[in-house]
C-alpha cells in the first residue's frame, strides 16, 4: 500500500451515498500503513508501538481547521486543506521541542461531500505527515452541517529539552523566524481584481498554499536547547509576544521597525495601507517566536543558514510588565493584545482576517519615551 491514489471508481459519488464504512475503507485501505502501527487500521484504538526513553515524555496536541482560502480561491485542490490541518498540529508540537511520530485525523463531513473531495484531503494530510517524519495511524469520520478536519498530532520531547511558554527571562532576545504577513497580503489581494506581476503573485499563492511551519529549524532549535521560550505565531505577533510575557511574568519592548516582512513585496505593502505590526496580526504565516539568550544569537543564526529559514531579532524581554513597541513613527505606545480568537472573532460578524484594516490598531496610550528609550537601550 502506498499514497492515496489520484483518483477512485468512487471519487464522484458523495458520503451520503457510500456510508460511513464504505469511506473508511476506501480511505485506509489505499494508505501507507506504518510499520509501529501494530495490527494496521480498523480496531477501536491504534496500538502504536513507540518506546520512549527514560528522559523521553510525549507531547500531544489537537487542533481543528476547516476549508482555506487557498482552496477557496482555486489555487490548489483539496491536498491543501489536508496539508494545512497537519502543519496546523504537527507546528505546535515541533515549537515545544518535540519530534512528530504519529497522527490521527477527525473528518467532519457534510453528506453531499464527495469521495474525490475527500480522498483529496486525505491525500494532501499522508503527504504532509510524511514530510514531517509522521505516520497517520487512526481517526475518525462523522456527519456535520460544514466540513472541518481536526488532527491530533503526537510527539516526543526530550524532557530537559522541552520548550514551553513560560521560560523567558530578563534580557532574552525576542527573535522571529521566517517573514510575516505575506498570508493576509495573499489574502487581500488575489481575492479581488488587482494587476500584480507574475512573480509577486507566486510568493502571494506560495504564502496561502504552503501554510507550514519552519520545521527543520525548529528540530534543530530544540535539539541544541538554546531557546529559553517558543511559541506558534499562527494567531498574530501580538498575541505571541503577550502568551510568552503573562506566562513568564515578564514584558517587552519591540521595534517594529524590525518586524521581518517579505522584500520582494514592498509595493503590495505600500498599496495595502497597513503597517508591519498590523500585517503581523493577521498570523497565518506558521512562523516561530522564540525568546533567546543574547549569547545564543549566533548559535541561532548558524542554525538558521543550514535550515534556510531566516531569523529576525525584533525586540527584548524585560523584567518590568509592561509591554511596548516603538512604532515606525518613532513612539514608544501600548503594545495591544490582538490575535486570532474563535469565540470572540465570531461576535465581530467576521474572521480575525476580516478584521484587519488600516483603521485597526495594535497600538494603545503613549508611553514614557525617555523612560522605554532607557529600558530598551539597557536591554539591547
């Protein structure tokens, strides 16, 4: 058995047709079983057969995501939808230090859903768990008013070397992998009508399509424990730098200056109004944030060459709670908590995406500029 074929006797009828079975089976039945899966696929649980070592804990986490806008906007088949419910999982466990060993899948699935649709998800999820180093080893599939895929992607973490929240200390550099903001530009852009040259609509298409995680990076930053503190930036930068600082009980002061975005996208920037800590709000980039010992950086950097993946120093943790950014006007201001947030982003009458405009701020009251001006240049 090997990768879900490309297409299925089956493929145009729809779930309601098949029945629950019938779906499974075709789905499990074309799928690369893996070889610590004891039994195959079909029981009540999957018996994986893991060992872990003595300084060896498991690191478990579920998320849920639904059909995305790259699939939405005709820019790739269904695969993109799978891809991006197993990045979505497997990121968090790579920014807690963790190694992704086994996969399982919930498919939430309108009746008339075809079988093509589906296998297409499936097929795009066994490709991306691969590249990961995972294997798919269970699931389930039911019945539900509007599609969603809820993966539960476990790991393993060396326990000395596991990577919270809540480790951050006074000093520590505040560094970004990856470039942010290209996903919400995507996003505007190739939804409406507008003129860009070939090359800015690849890197616009790649940011939507390609929603993954710098995962080598992230393996080797675990590996080498120099990080003090990570985390997922998928919901925002803002809301980022407030989960690390109210867990570590500390605050920060970051530069917005420095805010890494993509080069080649300077004339979409412009035209979009909306300033390099607005477009990191939006998330959906799959970056990192880590928060790093300054005699780390270079260690860092030398990681982040081997992995292709570039890193950005944009601010420093400081012991004093509060937290600040020096805007690109040159004003220290209230850095604001905005990120994504299923419950409250459903009361606005639209998503988190939605939500962003050149009206928004991330900004609140003015703050003491020699006083922020002091704490930065003692921290920096």
């Amino acid at each position: 058995m090997g990768q879900l074929d490309p297409y299925s006797a089956d493929d145009d009828r729809t779930v309601r047709e098949l029945g629950e079975r019938s779906v499974v089976a075709n789905l499990t039945s074309a799928m690369r079983l893996p070889e610590f899966l004891l039994d195959g696929y079909g029981h009540d649980a999957a018996f994986v057969d893991i060992l872990l070592g003595s300084n060896e804990v498991l690191a478990i986490n579920t998320d849920r995501s639904g059909i995305n806008i790259a699939y939405k906007l005709g820019l790739a088949g269904p695969e993109c939808i799978g891809d991006l419910g197993i990045s979505h999982a497997v990121s968090d466990i790579v920014v807690a230090g963790g190694t992704p060993r086994a996969i399982t899948i919930g498919l939430l699935l309108p009746p008339e859903t075809t079988m093509g649709f589906v296998r297409g998800v499936m097929r795009g999820a066994e490709v991306a768990a691969e590249r990961y180093g995972a294997s798919i080893v269970g699931g389930d599939t039911k019945q539900n008013p509007k599609f969603a895929i809820v993966v539960t992607a476990i790991g393993t973490v060396l326990r000395d070397k596991r990577l919270g929240r809540s480790g951050a200390r006074p000093g520590d550099a505040l560094v970004v992998t990856g470039t942010l903001g290209s996903m919400l530009l995507g996003r505007m852009t190739l939804r409406n009508p507008v003129e860009i040259d070939d090359d800015t609509r690849l890197i616009l298409t790649n940011a939507l399509v390609e929603q993954r995680p710098p995962f080598h990076l992230g393996l080797a930053v675990a590996k080498s424990g120099i990080a003090h503190a990570g985390i997922d930036i998928s919901d925002g930068l803002p809301g980022a730098i407030h989960a690390i600082c109210g867990a570590s009980g500390l605050g920060a002061l970051v530069d917005e200056d420095r805010i890494p975005l993509h080069s080649r996208l300077t004339g979409i920037i412009k035209s979009s109004g909306l300033t390099p800590l607005s477009l990191s709000a939006a998330g959906g980039d799959w970056q990192y944030l880590y928060s790093i010992p300054t005699g780390q950086l270079a260690t860092l950097k030398e990681l982040a060459e081997v992995a292709g993946t570039a890193v950005t120093e944009i601010g420093r943790v400081i012991e004093r709670p509060i937290l600040a950014v020096r805007t690109i006007d040159r004003e220290w201001r209230e850095l604001k908590r905005i990120e994504h947030d299923s419950f409250a982003d459903s009361a606005t009458g639209g998503g988190h995406f939605d939500n962003i405009s050149p009206q928004m701020s991330c900004v609140g009251e003015l703050l003491d500029e020699r006083q922020c001006d002091i704490l930065f240049g003692v921290n920096a």
